[in-house]
C-alpha cells in the first residue's frame, strides 16, 4: 500500500511540476515578443512622407503587374475554352 501511494504522490508532483512550467515558459516568450513592440518598433514604423508615397506607389506597380499577368492567364483560359 506504501508503495502504491509513495507512486501515485511522485507521479502527481511530476505531472504539477510539468504542468507549471510551459506557463513560466510562455509567459516569458509573451513577455519578450512584447518588449520590441515599445519605442524600437515604432522608431521604425516611422518613415519619411517621401518614403510612404514611394512605397505606395511600388504596391500599386506590384498591383498592376499581378492583374496584368491574371488579366493574361484568364484570356488564355479563354481562348483554350473557344477553341474547343
């Protein structure tokens, strides 16, 4: 009977101590992916007015060239469908 219990009282306290520790764990990453969000990651987001205008205008140039190459695709499509 003591033998039985002195392993279930290890097994309990080895399935606590596993059970504690992910939560340390994760509450030390959260707290460092946290962190950078202050006053680094805003210094960067901050960009020149100058910077954004280009930036805006290199997405509506990736915009273009995507509906181009599907606009091309989809006439392809189409003529596969007409020709049969």
């Amino acid at each position: 009977m003591r033998v039985i219990s002195l392993i279930t009282a290890i097994s309990l306290s080895l399935c606590a101590a596993c059970g504690e520790e992910p939560e340390t764990e994760v509450l030390s990453d959260s707290t460092a992916t946290q962190q950078p969000d202050s006053v680094e990651v805003q210094a960067e987001l901050h960009t020149s007015p100058q910077d954004a205008i280009t930036g805006a205008y290199n997405l509506i140039d990736e915009a273009r060239s995507v509906t181009d190459e599907a606009n091309a695709r989809i006439e392809e499509l189409e003529q596969l469908m007409g020709d049969n």
